[in-house]
C-alpha cells in the first residue's frame, strides 16, 4: 500500500499534488501551512527566549506579577470587543474566498465599536471597585493594546482563511519581534512594568496598521450591510462565548492568586506560564491551517479521519519531548536564565505545568475538529464547564496550597491540569466515533514510551550540565521514537513532499 502512495506521489513531484488522493491532499495542504509557521519561528524563539531570561531580571516577582494581572485584564477586553469572529472568519474565508475583503471591513467595525464600549464600562468598574493587586495605570495601557490585538487577530484570521499562511506567520512574528524590542528597551530605560506594556502597546498598533496597509483588502460598501454584520455577529457568538471561557480557565488563576495572596505569587506563576507557553507553538503551527483543511473535508469522513489522525500523532510526537524536557531541567531553569531568587518558587510549578502543554496541544486539535464540523454550540458547553470549574476549585486550592506548601500557585497548577483533563474527556465524547482513530491511540502510547527514555536519560545528566542532557535526552528520544515506531520514514516523506510542493 505504501508502494502504491509513493507511486500516485509522482506526478505530485513533478510540480503539483492533483495525483494524490484527497486525503493526502489535504494532508499536504497542512504540513505546507506548519512549515510556512515554522519558517518565523526561529524568530518567534528569539523574541520569546529574550523576553523570558530579561523581563523577570527588570521587574522581579511583585512587578511581573502585577503586570501580568494588568495584561490579563487587558486581554479579556480583547477577547470580548472581538465578539469570536476571529475564529468564524477562518471558516468562513476558506469556504467563501471571493467576499473575504467584505468580512474583513465589516469584522473589524464591529470590533472597534464594541471595544470602545466594554473598555470604557470596565475601566470604571476597575476605578471604583478594583483590589490594590490591580494597577489602574497598567491596565489602561494594556486595554489600549487589546484594540491593536484585536485588529490583528481579525486580519490574520483572514489570511489564514485564504491559506495565505506565510504572510500570516511573518505578520505575528513581526508582531513579536517589535513589541520585545519595544518593551526590552523601555526597561532598559528604567521604564518599568508600564514602559515594558508601553512598548507592547505601540507594537500591536503599529503591527495592526501595516497589516492594514499592506492586506490589499480593498473597501466594499457591502461591508455596512446590516444582514453582513448580523451575520457575523450570530456565528461568532458560539466562538465568543468558547474564547471567553477559555480566557477564564487558563489566566484567571494568576488574577486569583495576585487578589487572594499578594502580587508575588502571582508573578511566580506568570514566569512558570511563560517558561512552559514556549511549547504552544507546535499546536498552533498545526491547528492554523488544520481549520480550514478539516472544514474543506467535513463532507469526506475518510479524509477528515485521517487529517485528523496524522495531526494528532504530529503535535504529540512533538510536544512530549518538549514538556519532558521542561519537567526535567525545571530545577536549572532559574539560575540557566539568570532570574532573581525571588522567582526560584516558580520551579515546581514548571514541573507541574510541563505536562500541561502536552494536553493543550491534543485538545486544540480535537477542538479545531468540532469547530470545522460546526459543533462549536457543543464545544462551548464544555469550555463553559471547564470556565467555572477552574476558578471554582482555584478559590480553594490557591489558599489550601499555600498554607500547606507555601506556594499558593501549586494549586493553581494542579487546578489547570485538572481543567485541560475535563476538556479532552469532552472532546473525545463530543467528536464521532467514525471520525476517531485507534492509530492515533497506538501512537500515542508509542510516543509516551519514548518520552520516558528521554526522561530517565534527561534526568541522570542534568546534574553535570543541563545543556549536555538537553542534548542526550533529546537524541535518545528520537532513537526511542524510531525504535518503537512512532516516528516512521513516512513523516520525513511527507515533510520532504510538502517542501518539494511548497
């Protein structure tokens, strides 16, 4: 059967893909857009791994705690002046390309009126009832980015529709790289937590505005149509309503912790999450142009399944190595990036919250599969489950941890853990049983059976040089995968395709 593949693959390698089957098509279609993200990521690392070892240097454990409250503010309002459209946008471009300018314009009036009133309605709230944890001068700045992130979100939904995904991946790298030299330099400046949201606030505008420009997303007079906007409001609503809660399970615990300890603790947790958001980017690269390619195939389910199988097995032969290695070199982390000893009591909440990352990068693939199938109303129940859950048991288990352990963001952390638990347990149940696959059940236990080599092998070198087990452990994992079989010839093939394609 794999010789028969190979075969039909010719033509594919003479300039085009139309003798692949449908499957392998759209197959291919994904592997493009993966690499087309991977191509920024180098620059995305950079950024990031600049960010992690400096911003805690400048700001310590009260200040990142505080801006990280701030900044959480910030993006609620962005996601809630959004009104979900970036999610229905990519749906609706990759299945109505010609009317994408009209979405576009008609998108991003609806946001900026509904972020004018909401940040309004909440910076008052905020004057009057706000804790002494939230600095009113912080969140004002981090409300205003929320518009130039909002508007960004919408324009790149849009050329991830249209599978213009290099252009997507280089506009949110561009993103990333002005706003860490914006706010690296503020605090070089002395600026603080507010000169370091400062810079981060001209990097969404500015990034939003180029975009803009550069889009060629020509204005359309059918974008002021009420039946247009209408439209747009109804079907994002399902995805507001996911974003919402999905905002609320996975950062209102740093808010908790800031309210109910000290701002503090909620800096330990912020640098755990910026330590293990480093894994985020290998479902991202996937469920990108995922969307769009199981929504093209919800009518095939051969294709869908098996889409769906190859990207399972993709993000978990990708993201274990990395929470491994995260919970194996989690003692070295702080002193490796050079941060001050207050921030020494995020380390056993990087060791709990390196396997989260494994869960979120399942989950955000079984979610994008009920999004492309149009059961976002269902997956919604979910996230709304899990958005009170979270906040629920963090109330109590925030205090409880800290009384026990002195760590209150330990019980943040179990919490997430639990919380990313509950939504694979809904996925699997609310996806089809024809549409799962035991192949991606087999690969899964072939993966978790290398990652445990790498681990013990992690592990034992840590103590001489983190760097040398990084290296070691990294090596015995691919040697484990090849051995055990969940990494096959059959993914460097494709890779090797879809590059020859691209």
């Amino acid at each position: 059967m794999r010789r028969s593949t190979l075969t039909r693959a010719q033509p594919a390698r003479l300039g085009g893909e139309e003798g692949l089957p449908p499957a392998k098509q759209e197959g291919l279609k994904v592997a493009r857009g993966a690499l087309a993200l991977l191509s920024t990521q180098p620059i995305t690392w950079t950024a990031s791994l600049a960010s992690a070892v400096l911003v805690p240097r400048f700001l310590g454990d009260e200040g990142l705690g505080r801006y990280a409250i701030a900044w959480t503010v910030g993006s609620f309002i962005g996601v809630i002046a959004s009104l979900g459209l970036p999610g229905l946008l990519v749906r609706r471009v990759a299945t109505d390309p010609p009317r994408a300018a009209t979405y576009a314009w008609a998108s991003m009036m609806i946001v900026a009126a509904c972020w004018f009133a909401i940040a309004a309605a909440t910076m008052s709230i905020i004057a009057l009832l706000g804790p002494t944890a939230i600095d009113l001068g912080l969140v004002a700045i981090a409300v205003i980015a929320a518009l130039g992130f909002a508007a960004l979100s919408v324009l790149t939904s849009v050329l991830n529709g249209l599978g213009r995904h290099a252009r997507y991946a280089w506009s949110l790298a561009g993103s990333s790289v002005l706003g860490t030299a914006a706010g690296l330099g503020a605090l070089a400046l002395g600026a603080g937590a507010p000169g370091y949201a400062m810079g981060l606030l001209v990097a969404s505008i500015v990034s939003a505005a180029l975009l803009w420009s550069t889009s060629g997303f020509a204005f359309t007079p059918l974008a002021l149509s009420r039946r247009v906007m209408g439209e747009l409001v109804y079907g994002g609503l399902p995805f507001l309503g996911w974003n919402v809660a999905i905002r609320v399970r996975a950062q209102i615990d740093v808010v908790l912790t800031g309210i109910l300890l000290e701002p503090s603790v909620a800096g330990w947790l912020a640098a755990a999450y910026w330590i293990i958001n480093v894994a985020v980017f290998v479902p991202t690269v996937i469920t990108v142009p995922l969307l769009p390619a199981l929504s093209r195939s919800k009518q095939q389910p051969e294709v869908f399944r098996s889409v769906l199988a190859e990207s399972l097995s993709t993000v978990l032969l990708l993201t274990m190595p990395i929470s491994v290695g995260l919970f194996a070199l989690a003692p070295s982390i702080p002193g490796m990036l050079g941060w001050p000893a207050s921030l020494h009591p995020a380390v056993p909440l990087i060791m709990l919250l390196a396997f989260q990352e494994t869960l979120v990068g399942v989950d955000m693939v079984l979610g994008t599969a009920l999004i492309a199938l149009g059961f976002e109303r269902r997956w919604l129940g979910v996230a709304v489950v899990g958005a009170i859950f979270n906040p629920v048991l963090n109330v109590v288990a925030i205090p409880a941890s800290a009384s026990v352990f002195g760590n209150g963001g330990i019980g943040a952390a179990v919490v997430e853990l639990a919380t990313e638990g509950l939504f694979l347990a809904g996925a699997v149940i609310l996806l089809p049983r024809t549409l799962l696959s035991r192949t991606a059940a087999v690969d899964a236990l072939r993966v978790a059976v290398a990652a445990s080599v790498m681990l013990v092998v992690t592990t034992l070198l840590r103590p001489y040089s983190p760097f040398i087990a990084l290296a070691c452990g990294g090596l015995a994992y691919l040697a484990a995968a090849f051995a055990f079989g969940a990494l096959r010839y059959r993914h460097v093939r494709a890779v090797k395709l879809a590059l020859r394609i691209a």
